[in-house]
C-alpha cells in the first residue's frame, strides 16, 4: 500500500493527473456531455460546495476584509501615507487574499470529499462497472463534479471580492457617496485589463486545481482495496496545496518581478 508522500513523489502520477487533466476539461467544455444525470450531479456539487455555505463564508469575508482594511488604514494614517492605503487594500486583499483563501476553503471543504467519493468508487468497481456498460465514467461521474467545484470556486471568490469592495468602501468613506468618484478611480487603477484578466486566469486555475486533483489522485485508488482510499486523499490533498501555492506565486512574479 502506497502512503500519500509516495504516490506525490511518484512523475507518473503527475503525468497521469495532466492527462486526466486535460481529457476531463475538454470534456466538461462539452455542452453534450451535460445529460439530466450529469446536470443532476453538477448542481448538487454545487450545492454541497457553495451555496450551502454561502452565509457563512460571506461574513468570513466581511470580517477578514473588516480586519485587514481597518489594519491597513490605520497603519497608512500612523506613517502619514494614507493616499497609498485604498490602492494598498485594493492590491492585497482582493487580488491575493481573497481568491487564495477561498480556494483553500474549497479545498478543505469539497476536495477531500471529492477524493474519497471517487475512490471508493473505484474501489468498489462502480466506475468500471459503468464503462462495461456502456456508460461513460468520465461523462456521467467525473465531468459534473468537476464543472461543480470549479463553478464554485468562481463563485464565491466573485461574492466575496464584490463583498470586500463594498466594506472598503464603507470603512473608507462610510455612507457617504462623497468618495464615490475617488473610490473609483482607483479601482479603475488598480484594476486595468491585463491585471483583470490575470484575476480572471487565476481563479480559473484555482478552480480547474480544486476540481481536478482531487478526482484524478482518487483514481489511483486500487479496485478491491479499501486501504488504498486513505492514501489517495491525502496525495490529492497535497498535490492540491502545492499547486494552489505554485499558482500563486506565479501570479505574483508575473505582476510584481
């Protein structure tokens, strides 16, 4: 029985988890391969991910934005740079906090969920009794949990950025629509195209991470082999934590270094 370190040091199951990788995104990018079944599938994992844990991740975001403002503000006005303090906010917590966080939430929550419903699946030979069937694992099983956990991924770092817009603004300015026109620029600033566009990329990433190891390191579970789940888990979880970790500091040299 392998241990979760030796199955993440092993290069074939790093060239086994790009090939499922890039099999099962040209799938889920598919409109067939979304039957009532599947669909059935996508919005109960998202369901379990997202929605169901909406309130509760949303004041998460609002206290940790309420902090994280509230800290920098102060600590700006103490060193008489307060003109660098929103554009500061604004670079910190919304561009890297924010979506980092909420994929480790993901992760934590749903991606070892993920992994051990799809090992033992395999281990009990419900995936390969499916494709003797003539139904397909990949399009029936794996594609709508994967559609789901991205979708949530996106969808909750969305809610929340918008969130901690909202309290920036309010710790900023308060009720007031005063700083409406400043508060904008600056957004506007901050949030110019190609740097959009990298936040779009990454939390496409972080959601296609999520999605994806998970499911593909729960495959390598043996059939027949119930002790071969835990194993599986915690090498998906590990190569999850590695991937996130290596998205984001590719993100931050490509806009910084």
């Amino acid at each position: 029985m392998a241990f979760g370190g030796e199955i993440i040091l092993r290069p074939r199951s790093w060239r086994r988890l790009l090939r499922f990788g890039s099999y099962a995104t040209a799938a889920a990018l598919t409109p067939s391969a979304y039957g009532q079944a599947a669909r059935a599938i996508a919005v109960r994992q998202i369901y379990l991910t997202a929605w169901k844990v909406l309130p509760a991740y949303l004041a998460f975001s609002a206290l940790l934005s309420l902090v994280v403002v509230d800290i920098v503000h102060s600590t700006a006005q103490a060193h008489g740079l307060p003109q660098y303090a929103l554009e500061l906010v604004l670079r910190v917590l919304i561009l890297e906090v924010i979506p980092l966080l909420t994929a480790l939430f993901v992760a934590l929550r749903s991606g070892a969920a993920i992994g051990a419903e799809i090992a033992l699946m395999r281990v009990s030979g419900q995936l390969e009794d499916r494709e003797e069937a003539g139904a397909s694992p990949l399009h029936g099983e794996l594609v709508p949990r994967i559609a789901g956990a991205a979708l949530s991924v996106f969808s909750l770092t969305t809610l929340s950025i918008g969130l901690a817009l909202y309290v920036t603004y309010a710790l900023f300015y308060g009720t007031s629509v005063s700083g409406f026109f400043v508060f904008t620029r600056v957004v506007g600033h901050v949030f110019d195209l190609p740097i959009l566009i990298g936040l779009l990329l990454k939390c496409l990433f972080f959601g296609l991470a999520v999605a994806l190891i998970p499911l593909a390191t729960g495959l390598e579970a043996e059939r027949g082999d119930a002790r071969t789940v835990p194993a599986a888990v915690l090498a998906g979880l590990m190569k999850l934590f590695l991937v996130i970790g290596l998205i984001e500091i590719l993100s931050l040299m490509v806009k910084y270094v």
